[in-house]
C-alpha cells in the first residue's frame, strides 16, 4: 500500500487504543489515518477523542436492533461507506455475526486482555487473580468467527504482584496495549502482517530487524516502574517471502 491505509475503528468505551492508533497514525508512525469511529454505545469518551481530531464518527446502538444479523448490515453498510484496509476493534465489547467476520476476514484485528488463549470472554484480569497467575497480559489478534480465537499477532506479559488488586491490573495492562496494537496496526497497514490460512504471517523485514534476541520478546521499561516482555508470534519463522517491505 503506498498510499495512506484506511482504518475503521470499533469502540464501546473510553477509546484509549483509539488515541494510541490515532497519536501514531498523526504522527506518521503509522502509514494509516483513522477515517471513520464507531460507537455501540452512547457518550462514551472515545466518540468525543474522534471529535477532537475531526475524525467521523457515529453510534450505531445495538439496542435500537431485533436482531444481532440486523445490527451488524448497519453497522457493514456504514463501515464500507469508508473503503477499509483495516478494521480495528479498540475496546468494541460485542460480538460479531459470523457472516460479518468472514466479510471482513484477513482485515479486522481485536485486542483482547489476556495471553490467549487463555481467558477469553469477560473479566480476565479477576480471572488470572483468581487462578495466582504469575503473569498477564494482553493479545492483539486477527478475529476470526470462533471468539477471542484467531492467530495472536503479538502479545504483551507483565508480572502480577502479591498485593495486586484488579484496577491496578488492568492500569498496568492497558499501558502495554498502547505499546502492542499500534505496533500490529503499523505493520499491517504497510503490508507486513497478515493473515492466510488461519496464520499470521510477516515479512522478513519484520522478523529481520528484530535482533535473534529479541525475536522471540521484547523487554520494555515503563515508566520507570515495570518491565513488560513483548512477544511477538513468528510462527515457526513463517515469514512472508513475497513481501519487500522497508520498515522504518
Ligand atoms: C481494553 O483493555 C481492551 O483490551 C478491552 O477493552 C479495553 C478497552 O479500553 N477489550 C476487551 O475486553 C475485548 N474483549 P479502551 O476503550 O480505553 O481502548
């Protein structure tokens, strides 16, 4: 794609990916602009982030619907009004008809907060408390019919502490999200990841300008406060042969 990729943006609440993909998309991080977001839900914080940065944006209210099918042609027929390479799920908190996934196969990535596949679903963060995990995270992945169930693109690990409560969980995490899902976006919108099937596939300048270290994660420091080990799914060094892309 040499021209500028067009996302679409799937949200339910505060939208703090959504500022995250958008800060990169502005800042050129990202060869993508945000073109359309969307709401299932009224007055949530992410439709006003849209506002600000003169982004269309709009709600399609589950509620107002009979039916999941129903719901989900409005929302395919608002979304194609924008010609999308990509569309993002940022906190969107519904799930999708089947027919709508295979639509838009290969083309819709989600961020789920938990290491797929583990805890998919609801309430993770109590979840992995709950079961005295040593470590969570959070999964970017390609979405495909079976739920929180396509092939993770790349996930971010932090430690849980003794004391940890939920809120403080989930802070810590959403921090690593704003690392991972503009780093999936950036890829995919200058063809470097993709999906085939049923795989995630990146190109060698991807997986080349990883060091063999840091292949397999990554170590980031955060605020000086936690460490977070990206991990990123080369998928047996599957990598896209076709693919020439220069990463910057
Ligand atoms: C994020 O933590 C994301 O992982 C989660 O919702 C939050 C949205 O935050 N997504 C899911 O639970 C999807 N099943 P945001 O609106 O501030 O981006």
């Amino acid at each position: 794609m040499n021209k500028l990729a067009n996302i679409v943006v799937l949200v339910s609440g505060s939208g703090s990916n959504l500022q995250a993909i958008i800060d990169q998309c502005e800042s050129g991080q990202i060869l993508g602009k945000v073109v359309a977001v969307i709401s299932n839900k009224p007055n949530v914080y992410a439709l006003e982030r849209a506002k600000k940065h003169n982004i269309p944006s709009t709600l399609i209210d589950h509620n107002a619907f009979d039916s999941r099918e129903s719901f989900d042609a409005e929302l395919a027929k608002y979304i194609d009004n924008y010609q999308p390479d990509l569309i993002v799920l940022a906190g969107f908190m519904r799930i999708l008809s089947r027919d709508f996934v295979v639509k838009y196969l290969g083309k819709m990535l989600n961020i789920h907060p938990s290491l797929l596949p583990k805890y998919p679903g609801l309430h993770t963060h109590k979840r992995a408390l709950e079961n005295n995990d040593e470590t969570h995270g959070a999964s970017i992945h390609f979405v495909t019919p079976e739920l929180d169930g396509g092939p993770v693109v790349l996930q971010s690990v932090i430690n849980i502490k003794n004391d940890d409560t939920v809120d403080e969980l989930q802070e810590r995490i959403a921090q690593t999200e704003w690392l991972i899902y503009p780093l999936a976006v950036k890829w995919f919108c200058v063809g470097a990841l993709k999906m085939s099937q049923e795989q995630v596939w990146l190109s060698k300048e991807v997986v080349n300008n990883l060091t063999n270290l840091q292949r397999f994660y990554l170590k980031t420091t955060l605020n000086d406060e936690f460490t977070c080990q990206i991990i990123i799914n080369t998928n047996g060094a599957k990598y896209d042969e076709e693919s020439s892309v220069k990463l910057n």
